[in-house]
C-alpha cells in the first residue's frame, strides 16, 4: 500500500486501519537492520501550476484540527464547531460523532447515539458529472435514519442489514427503507439472500415484491437453485436486470421438485438423486447430477466440495480414486487436507509421516491452522510457503507445547537460517505512534508488513518485520490529526519532513489526477492546503511528493474557488 493510498483510507473513506496484533514472546519478530532515514520533501513552484491545470474536487470526509473541524465534499467546505474531545470520524465518510449526537455532511443530528451503527449504504452515481457517494442507512437504539431522514422502523435496536439492499429487525423485512408486505421475517433465510432477491419459507422477493414465475411462487432452495411447483430455476446473473426472470435459467426435469432440498453450500439431493451445482455462473449444458447409485443416497456424508457414499469419494461430480471411503475425512474447515486409514493427505500428496495407526482426527491427529502444522502420533510436520520441516520424533513436553497453539515448531528446532538471524527483541511495552510506527525502548520502528497467498496452502500467509526509522525527535514523536506525525520541531508524512510545527491547520484536500496507462505526465492524487507560523503550502504526497509555498492571494484563491 503506497503512503498516499493509506493517508486516502485514514482521511477520507474514514476507517482507520485494523490496529497490527503485537507478536507474542513466542512469535520473536526479528528487527532487519535496516534503517529508513528521514528526508525532507520536494520544494518546487512548478505544483501550483499542476495543481490548477489537473484540480478536481474536494476529497470528501472531515478534516480535524485542534479546535475545529473542516466537512468537505465535492465542491462543498464547511467549518463546524464539534465537542473536540469526543469527536470522531465513523464508518461512513459523510458521518461523524460527538457527545451531542450525529453529524452528517457536517450537520448535527442532536440525538442519543446510545447503539449507535452504520447498518448499510445506498450507492448513487451521478453519471453527468462523474459523481459517485454513498448514502448510509443508520440506526440507535431509538431511531433509524437514511442519511438525516427518519425512516420508520418498528424495532431500531434490532434493526441489521441481510443484503445491500435488504434490511429487517425483529419483526419486519425491509427494501431499504420500505417494509416488504407478507414476508416472514422469522423464516428469513440470510444466508442464501443475494443482492435484490431474498427468501423466506415461502417466497422469493425480488426488489421487496413478491417474485412469480410463471404464475407460480417461487422458493429459494439453495445458493443458486430456486424452485416452483413445476420448474427448477438457477440463478444465472451476469449483468443488471430489470425483470426477476432474466435472472435465471430453467433446468431440465430429472428434478423430484417435492423432495428437492439443500444440503449444503454445494450439494442439494431429492429422492432419486444428489446434485452438486458448483456456484458459478453461466451454468452452461451441464448436468448437475452426482453418479451416486439411489440405493446408496441414505449412506452419503458430506464434507464441503467432497462426498462419500460408502464405496466411492467424489469431488464435486468426479470420483477420485486413492482413497478409503468407509473412513475417509478431512481437516475440519480445511476439505484440501484428507485422511482415511492408510494416510494424511494434501490431494494426491501424501503428507510425509510414519503411519502406524489409523489417523483419526482429534485424538491422534491434529492441525494447528495457524502454524501451518500437523500433529500425528508424535511425529510433526510444518509446511510454509517457502520452508517446510518433518520431525518423527516429540517428546511429551514439546507434543505439550505445540498442541497448546504458543509454540511454532522452527522455535523448537531452528532451521539454520534462522540461527544466523540477527538478534531477537522482546516486543512488549512497544508503543504504538499511528500505523505503520512504533516506539521501543526510546527508538522508533517502521512495521513492514508483508502478505501473499500460498497457493500450495490454498490459504493466505503474512510476514512482519521492524526497520529502524531515523531523524525524528523520538521523544517528542507523535500522532497528530489526520494520519500525519510531528515532534516538537516539524511535521511529517509518513518518513517525509513536511514544515516546521507551529500552529499548523490542515484547511482543505482536493482530489488530484488519476494517473492512467502509458506516459502520463499528471500528478497523482492527491493536494494538500496546509497553513503554519510561516504561511501557507500546498502538498501533493504521493510518490516522492512535493510541496510549495503559497502566498496569501493564492491560499484565498484556493478556498474560494
């Protein structure tokens, strides 16, 4: 994430970023030796014609200095007058709190916030000026609004969303602020609603009116599959309709529509036979039936994308041959890990153990999901992405440890690599400045922070380190309003030294270029209007950055455009 992207999230989508957990003493995050020094940014006059040659609007969200804030959108600016010390940015970048109630676009709602939550969002976009915001549905426990208008909602403390554009509460099902006539909200099924359609044990609603097929009900019987009296129907939408029925497609009818019912997210099964609808779409020619005798249909057991009926394993509609299938399993939330009597596997791999005694999940067997690790009988064995470890044998005391979750078995036995690391430090009392900086022990510390997915683990996997920062005050380093740091001497961005700290005001955020394909010479988004002791700059903080000072008429010119 470029500093410009993280600065944008901060400020104007209004969601500070998830605090990082801090490792455990048994994690030993390793501090690189590297260090970040401090530089100072950019001077040059050359942004003020950039900026009036690519300008665009206001970035929308609130802008908080020491004794005021600034509401900005679009071509709108407004300086409000909160509780400063308990003002707060919410989820939604139009909304803020303080003691006294809501503000929306800047505009106090004196209202208890007791139970106060942003429940969803309706999306517009203004395709004459290229406009697109989001306007919240928000409730207390008294009242629900859409955006600054009461909405009518019979039970406000209870009031959740169920789709983007489905809403309920206790006693009634809602399209966005309309209650859905007859819908019974106690037979609601959340889990499979989708977009404009939504089920209860009766009826499919599409649009918060009742969805007829062919002048019959329809029923919601799985993710993607939907039935009447006399058709099966499968959700088969790839673009924006205006009718229900375009939205889906008929199946052929080897169905026995009474008894048709959903197992699980993938597998639905009649009486005659068990189906298995993948949940992608177009749907195409194929033919959803699982080659499982009907004889054999009471004998199935389900696990995620796979079956058993007692003489095969299938994947989805396709038998795979290695198996056992009188004992076959998988590792719970995990179906790419199997294991029957003979093994543990990882589909046709088999997982590198001494297999002795059946492998039964839970009593010899174990996998701890977030070690990547395996426990069999007293053997071990640990895969990463790029390192993998099998020990045969544990003592009891190290089986101890590594069950309890604390321990990574390369703790127990480093590899070589990592008894050449550099020296460990003990994270705890690591104060947390704003994301991604830290101070420990009078020095301050950069969190990189690294994610891939490991396709081989079919999972994602991450990796901390700390850097060295130099060239702040570190004892005087700070966060100040808005995602920046200043010590007692000057502001910054990130590691970037913006302007000396004295009476300085964030004023305005204008949305720059967007940068496009190929040789653009524009500059990325997005400006800053700062004023300090010496006067006025502007700032654009991507990349290297640069920045510029601006005389009185210019600063004016700017906020009164």
């Amino acid at each position: 994430m470029n500093r410009l992207l993280l600065l944008t999230l901060l400020l104007v989508a209004c969601k500070q970023k998830p605090v990082e957990q801090l490792p455990t003493t048994a994690e030993k995050e390793v501090v690189v030796q590297d260090t970040i020094t401090v530089s100072d940014i950019h001077r040059t006059d050359s942004l003020w014609r950039s900026f009036w040659e690519y300008k665009r609007p206001y970035v929308e969200g609130y802008i908080i200095n020491q004794d005021y804030v600034i509401y900005q959108e679009k071509d709108t600016r407004k300086i409000i007058k909160p509780d400063m010390a308990s003002f707060a940015r919410l989820d939604v970048s139009r909304l803020a709190k303080d003691k006294n109630g809501i503000y929306y676009q800047g505009d106090l709602i004196k209202i208890d916030i007791t139970g106060f939550r942003v429940v969803g969002v309706i999306s517009h976009y203004d395709k004459q000026s290229d406009y697109y915001w989001e306007e919240p549905i928000w409730r207390t426990y008294k009242q629900a609004f859409r955006g600054t208008k009461p909405i009518a909602i019979s039970d406000p403390a209870t009031f959740e969303s169920v789709t983007t554009c489905y809403f309920k509460d206790k006693n009634y099902l809602y399209y966005y602020d309309q209650k859905v006539e007859g819908a019974d909200v106690a037979t609601l099924q959340k889990e499979l609603a989708d977009e404009e359609f939504v089920s209860d044990k009766d009826n499919t609603y599409y649009r918060g009116k009742p969805f007829i097929y062919k002048g019959e009900r329809v029923q919601q019987v799985s993710n993607n599959i939907y039935k009447t009296a006399t058709h099966v129907l499968r959700y088969n939408a790839e673009y924006d309709k205006e009718r229900a029925e375009d939205y889906f497609i008929e199946l052929p009818d080897y169905f026995d529509i009474p008894t048709l019912r959903r197992l699980n997210d993938f597998y639905l099964i009649d009486k005659n036979h068990l189906y298995y609808d993948e949940n992608s779409y177009p749907l195409g020619d194929e033919d959803l039936r699982v080659p499982i005798p009907k004889e054999n249909l009471s004998k199935i057991k389900l696990f995620e994308v796979l079956v058993t009926d007692g003489n095969k394993v299938y994947r989805g509609k396709k038998p795979l041959s290695g198996y056992d299938a009188v004992t076959f399993g998988i590792v719970p939330g995990h179906y790419y890990y199997q294991y029957d009597k003979n093994g543990i596997y990882n589909w046709s791999k088999k997982l590198p153990f001494h297999y002795t005694n059946r492998p039964e999940y839970g009593k010899n067997f174990f996998y701890m999901d977030n070690q990547s690790l395996f426990v069999y009988e007293d053997q071990a064995y640990y895969r990463a992405y790029n390192d993998s470890l099998y020990v045969p044998h544990l003592t009891p005391q190290q089986l101890s440890l590594l069950k309890e979750g604390n321990t990574p078995l390369r703790e127990l036995f480093p590899s070589q690599d990592d008894k050449q690391k550099n020296k460990e430090i003990d994270t705890t009392g690591f104060e947390q400045l704003s994301y991604p900086f830290w101070r420990h022990q009078g020095q301050i510390y950069h969190l990189i922070y690294k994610e891939w997915y490991d396709s081989d683990q079919h999972d994602w996997r991450s990796e901390h380190r700390y850097v060295v920062v130099k060239g702040y005050d570190n004892a005087s380093l700070k966060a100040v309003f808005n995602g920046f740091l200043a010590d007692k001497n000057y502001w910054y961005y990130d590691t970037t030294r913006l302007f000396q700290n004295k009476d300085v005001e964030l004023l305005a955020i204008y949305e720059g270029y967007e940068k496009g394909w190929g040789m653009d010479p524009a500059p990325s988004p997005n400006f800053y209007l700062f004023k300090n002791a010496q006067g006025y700059w502007l700032a654009e903080l991507s990349g290297e950055g640069a920045m510029c000072p601006l005389t009185n008429e210019q600063a004016s010119k700017l906020l009164n455009q």
